[in-house]
C-alpha cells in the first residue's frame, strides 16, 4: 500500500462544477440551460400555472364571499304586511269613501289543506321543492339569461325563496334584496323543515280578491274551506299565484283563455310528477269560481270605486299593486259623493225596486253599470258598479264582454264627416244623405264576403235619411254607412274618440257599425265626452291627489288634450243625437229637462240594453246587463220587471234622465253650441234609374202609393220617399214630406203638392186613390211625413 496520498473521487451531488460551456452557434445547450422565452403571440396566452391560481383564488374568494354573506345576513323578524297600513280613499271633497286597513288571511296548518291544493301549488311553482336545495342555480341562470335576452322579466325562485320574500323581505326588484333573500333562504332551509316551509307559503301568497294565504282564498272563490279543495279547484287556485287579478276569470271574463292554458299547466305537471292520475285528470272541467264577497268595509258602491281606482293607477304605471300593497297611501279621487248618491237612487228607482226576484227568474239576471264623466275635465264625477259589491264582485262599468249595441254607430257618422266621406254613388255624407233602409239589404262595395245585416224586428224602411235612420236605429243603413267611410277608417276614429284599441272584437269589417265589440261602460262614457267637448279628447282620470304617510305627494301624469276629430265632425254627430232625443227611440231622456243628445243600444238577443247620452255639461253611459249569477253565463232579458223585452230607450234611457237632472239640479241649463258640416242641411238623394219593366195594373193599389213597405215617419222634416216615377211610385220633397207620382194618364201615379199640404190627388179612374190607406193610398203626417201602402207605423 503506498504511502502516497491517493486523488480523492468528488461525492456526487454536493461538490462543486465546472460551468458548463456555451453552446456551439448553431448547436443546442447543454444540459441544464435555460428555458427559451415565449415570443410572439405565446406572450399572451396565460399559462396552465395562471390559469390554476386564478381559478383557485376565484373558488377561495367565493367561498369567503358565501361565508361573509352568510354570518353578516340574519333572518330578520317577520315583514310590515302583518302591521301593514290602510290605504284611505276619498270623495273629491275629502269625505271618506273607503279604507282598505282590513287582511283577509286566515292561517292554517298544511294539515288543513288537501292533498291536491298542496300538489296543485308544487306542480306550478316548485315541482322539485323537496328534493331540491332552497336555491336552485340553474333556474336563477335561465331566469337572468331570458330576461336578458328579452324573454321577459322571469322568477327562477324557489317556493322557500319566495316565502323569504313575502314573509321576510319587501317586494322590490333589487340587487340587495335578491342577495338577502338567497343567504336567508339557505339559513331557513337549514332550520326549517320543508313541511313548515311549504305551510308558511301557502299562508302568506296573495291569490287576489284581497285574500292572504289559500284559506282565504278557498272561501273567496269557491266558499269552503282549504281541506274540501279537489284538485281543479287546487289547479286554480294555483294558477292565481302567477297573475292574481288578471286570472279572475269573473272579475276579467276576456282573460279566460289565459286563466284556463295556465290551470291545464298546472294539472299536466300533476300527472307528469304522478301526482294525479291520467283518468283522474281526462275528467277535469275548469271548475268555475263563483262572484266573491267581501268584508263590509266595501260594501255597497265602495269596492266598486276602490277596484276602479287601483286598475286606474296600476294601468299608468302611478302606483304598482305591491306598492299599494305595502299601504300608508292618502287618495282623493274625482268622484263627488252627491252624484254618486243621485247615481245609485236612480237605477234604484227606475230599474232594482222594480224586479221581482221571487216570481220571474229573469230578474235575477239584472245587473247594472254607469258612468258619468265631465266633458270639460275628463273626470270621472259618478260611477255604478253594481248592485253591491259585497254580493256582485265584478264591476259592471268597467267590464268588457257585453256588446254596446248601436251606441256605436254615432262613431260611424263622426268619421264620415271626419273623413268627407261619400256614398257608393258619389254623394257627401251628411245628415239629410238619403240611405236605402231594406231590411237585410246586402251591403254593396264591400269585397270581405255578403254581409246583409237585419233591422230591428225585420222592418222594412226603404229610402231613409241619415238622420232618420239614427232615430230608428237602422242597422241596414249604418252597416253601408261603414263601408262607404272604410271600416278601418271607422275603427280608427272610435279608438281617437277613446275607445281602447285593444277593446274585444273592435274589428274593421262593416259589423263593426252594429256595436258588436265589447267596449266597457266606462270606456264609451269617455268617447261620448269627447263628443259633448267638440271634438277634444283627454283620458279620463279618477284620481285627483296622492300622498304616501301623509307628507310624500306621488306624481300623477299630466292630462293632455288633442283635438281627436274636428269640431265640425263631432258637433254634426251632436246635431243627429238631439233628434234621437226629441224624436227617435230616447224620448225618455227629455225628462232630464235640459237640452240633450244620444244614442240607444241593444246588444244580440237583448243580453244588454244602453244608453250613451250628454248634455253641455256632463256624459254619462248606462248598461243593463243580463248574466246568471251562478254560472256568469250571459242571459238574455227578455221579460225582465214582466215586459215583454227590455231595450235602451226603457229603463237605462230612464235611469241615465233620473241621473242627470239629480246631478245638474241648480245649474243653468246650457245650449249646444254646434258647428256643423257644410251642406249639412242639404238632402242628397240617390240618383232614380228609370225602369225596364211595363206598367203593371194593380187595381189601383200599389201603382198609386208609395214604394217603402208604409213606414210613419210622422213627426220628421226629413221624411219624404223616393220611388220610380215611370212606374206609378212616389217620389217625395224629402223637406216638406209631400209626393209627387209618375204619369198619372198612363201609370195611375200619384200627383202631391209639396208647397202646401203635401197631399195626393189620383184619377181613380186609372187607379189613382185618395187617401184610402187600407187600399193603398195615402196619407200625410203631422208634419208632412207619408204612410203607405197600410202598413203598421214605426214610432222606434
């Protein structure tokens, strides 16, 4: 072994290197050089160790957040709707009308509500409520995403979601509110079990009709209790949840449709959950709810008022239902409590203390509606909804599903004028513009199919005035009228005057002359004002201030008025309404005692009566309805207070004269102040085509007499006929009502002198008659007028 000191090996691992050389230009590096930087666009592309710790911060940061939110929010004590303020409502001189202070809401136990209600619910709100968390993030995603792609504001709450809103939390739509509610439902769901969650829902839901909770909304719509519930009447009940007052199939019969998809929904998510069996549910029919009746407080006219004045401030976006809701409003409204009073005591005495329920079952078919608005104002000063609104729930003023009958054709001849309108001939429409007035005469220039209307009672009218036929109401006449301005024409000078455009069948076709749409009480009372205030159009209002806790005053839209049609148009239709008055088929009214106009109306198979009438000063519309108080159906009223039918010159005529004169006692009596059309007492006659056919010897009847069915029209200026001369008919002086014959040597005809008396002198010895009506002569009215042929007189 030598004694020589051996080269030590290095110990791998901790001694010391040499650094290693450069890479050759060209070559690679050696080992353990460094990694080549990201150039280009690499430079922006993050990493896979970025892309982790950004994801792990933002899961530790959410976790921190869910953790902060959930010790910072507690469940907070019960919401303001258990203490919750009245809402007061005031006459226009700041007298009390009604005070909304009072909750219907009635707690029960989930034991005390049917099985089926309780699967009803589930199936239209939560069908995953207790299987699922009390959140449910993917419907809060889809509920944001359709809403913000236009699809409509939409709830992904759950049901324990919703109980935290109703029970817990306000009704505003708020970022704050909507993490609130989130931690609290999550806090709830952990103390509570779902059981109790579920019973505190169906406690607090509000269904409509003013019922908190579904006992009281079984005893509201159906009159039992919570536990009899089955299941179509569950469904329903359901349904409500989703649009309350629109799906109240009584109170707002046009939305029956929509109430009904929703109810079938409802019960299609039962069958699918197995919650009701396929059989079970083929035999289900939509279980109609019967009127409501309320608590005391809005009895009489009250709840009425108060229901008209909330749709009111909903429909111009013044105060949202929630907001109502939450109380501690002052409103005074435009109603004047005198003429309220004079309202009621008029369809008291004219119409309700004339029925007789026990011995005709028609007369419990009666219902009633009115209003009455101040043309100068737009305010509405007097409304009748009904009976009582304790004992009929749905507001006859407002509704819209009875047809107004010919208290539209007034419209029809305002946009003739509007429109200088011609007849199919080429004449201008005017007043005193002669209309053929057959009965079931096929309407001519109209390319949508044969349309040709009856009159009234199926009579014959022949050649009639404008003026005349809206006396009698010819719905022959006013059905051409509508074609020859343009039904669509028509339509748009009603929706102007203030008919909504939405109003059910209010259609461009020339029914729409006969009133078959269904505008509401109210809706035509604002037409006829715009009428009385020459032509000026302001929406009406009802409501005159708003305070919120006595101090906040609430903004309420100005009122705009715009001159809808011209004066001339409005005032010339003023000027033939006069004459329906003093004249045609509402005489009745002249017992307002005042100068008046308007129109009578009666809706198909008399299921409505109405009169639309106006004085200088003030508009008012009544309806008598016919509908069955146990199914709603609507009825008839032939028979009713044992007349043999009701129409609008009756007792609506008669309620609307009461009405008046109580409400303008003490003011002046005002003059229409009128404009007419020029040439509007000008007669335009239809151009006479002489006759192909030969004289024919009718033994000195029809050859000497005149040719329109022998219709009075005694009493009317503008009455005169026009037959065909070359054949013995009778052509009258439409101004002075006398005749004038053909060729009396050849044809018999008839020879009057329309310069003093208007009478006829014929050659009997050619078949000319003097006087005899039973044999076809004839003889002159009053004032000029002629009646031929014999026939039964028309008085309308």
């Amino acid at each position: 072994m030598s004694d020589e000191p051996q080269p030590q090996q290095p110990n791998q691992g901790w001694a010391p290197r040499e650094p290693l050389a450069a890479a050759e230009p060209g070559g690679q590096s050696g080992q353990g050089g460094k990694k080549p930087k990201r150039t280009g666009w690499r430079r922006i592309i993050p990493t896979w160790r970025m892309v982790l710790g950004t994801f792990v911060l933002g899961i530790l940061l959410v976790i921190g957040l869910f953790f902060l939110g959930y010790s910072l929010v507690k469940i907070p004590p019960a919401n303001a709707l258990a203490t919750k303020q009245s809402n007061v409502y005031l006459y226009a001189d700041g007298s009390q009308l009604a005070r909304d202070g009072e909750v219907n809401r009635e707690n029960v136990t989930l034991s005390q509500i049917s099985i089926n209600a309780q699967h009803a619910v589930l199936a239209a709100e939560d069908r995953d409520f207790y299987s699922e968390s009390a959140i449910d993030p993917k419907a809060m995603v889809r509920a944001a995403w359709n809403t913000a792609t236009g699809k409509g504001t939409q709830s992904g709450s759950t049901i324990t979601q919703q109980y935290v809103k109703n029970y817990y939390l306000a009704q505003e739509q708020t970022v704050t509110r909507k993490v609130k509610e989130f931690f609290i439902s999550i806090k709830l769901d952990r103390e509570k079990s779902k059981d109790e969650i579920l019973e505190g829902y169906l406690n607090t839901s509000y269904f409509g009709r003013n019922s908190y909770g579904i006992q009281a909304a079984a005893q509201a719509y159906y009159g039992k209790d919570a536990t009899k519930l089955t299941a179509g009447e569950g469904a329903y009940l359901a349904a409500l949840l989703n649009a309350p007052s629109e799906y109240d199939v009584v109170a707002h019969p046009q939305n029956k449709p929509a109430a009904v998809a929703r109810w079938n929904y409802v019960l299609d998510g039962m069958v699918k959950e197995g919650w009701l069996k396929q059989s079970e549910r083929a035999g289900l029919k939509f279980p109609m709810p019967k009127e409501a009746t309320v608590s005391t407080g809005m009895s009489g006219q009250r709840g009425y008022l108060v229901n008209a004045v909330n749709d009111y401030l909903a429909e111009n976006k013044i105060l949202s239902a929630d907001e109502l809701d939450a109380g501690g409003y002052r409103i005074i409204t435009t109603i004047q409590k005198k003429r309220q009073d004079d309202f009621v005591d008029a369809v008291n005495d004219q119409l309700m203390d004339k029925l007789d329920k026990k011995a005709r079952k028609v007369d419990t078919y009666v219902r009633a509606g009115g209003a009455a608005v101040d043309p100068k104002t737009g305010q509405v000063v007097a409304m009748y909804g009904g009976i009582d609104y304790v004992k009929q729930y749905t507001n006859n003023a407002t509704r819209r599903d009875f047809q107004v009958g010919s208290t539209f054709k007034p419209f029809v001849f305002t946009s003739a004028v509007q429109n200088e309108s011609v007849t199919q001939d080429g004449r201008p429409i005017t007043p005193n513009t002669v209309y053929d007035g057959t009965n079931k005469r096929p309407v001519q220039g109209w390319t949508g199919g044969s349309y040709d209307p009856a009159n009234e009672d199926d009579v014959n009218y022949g050649n009639i005035t404008v003026r005349t036929a809206t006396d009698k109401s010819v719905n022959s006449v006013y059905a051409q009228m509508a074609v020859d301005v343009g039904s669509d024409k028509v339509r748009d000078t009603a929706i102007a005057l203030g008919i909504p455009g939405d109003t059910p069948d209010l259609t461009a076709s020339p029914s729409i002359a006969l009133g078959v749409n269904t505008a509401s009480v109210l809706d035509m009372a604002e037409a006829y004002a715009t009428l009385a205030n020459h032509g000026k159009h302001g929406t009406y209002t009802i409501v005159k201030s708003i305070t919120k806790d006595g101090k906040d005053v609430i903004d309420l839209p100005k009122r705009t008025t715009s001159q809808a049609v011209t004066r001339e148009a409005a005032d010339t239709t003023t000027s033939i309404l006069q004459s329906v008055v003093e004249n045609g088929t509402a005489t009745a009214a002249q017992a307002a005692g005042r100068p008046a106009a308007g129109k009578t109306g009666t809706a198909e198979e008399d299921q409505a009566a109405w009169f639309a009438g106006y004085t200088p000063d003030l508009a008012t519309v009544v309806s008598v309805m016919g509908q069955d108080p146990t199914t709603a159906a609507h009825k008839s009223l032939y028979g009713v207070m044992g007349l043999q039918r009701i129409n609008g010159g009756g007792a609506p005529t008669e309620i609307w004269a009461q009405f008046t004169k109580a409400a303008l006692k003490g003011k002046p009596a005002a003059e229409f102040d009128l404009e007419l059309q020029e040439g509007a007492d000008q007669v335009y006659t239809p151009p006479v085509e002489p006759s192909t056919e030969p004289p024919q010897d009718t033994a000195g009847q029809d050859s000497g007499g005149t040719t329109d069915g022998g219709q009075d029209t005694a009493g009317q200026t503008d009455g005169g006929t026009t037959g065909d001369p070359t054949t013995g008919g009778t052509t009258g002086d439409t101004t002075t009502g006398g005749t004038t014959g053909g060729d009396t040597t050849t044809t018999g005809g008839t020879t009057g002198d329309p310069t003093t008396t208007g009478g006829t002198t014929g050659d009997t010895t050619t078949g000319g008659t003097t006087g005899d009506t039973t044999t076809g002569g004839t003889t002159t009215g009053p004032t000029g007028g002629t009646t031929a042929g014999g026939g039964p007189p028309t008085t309308g």
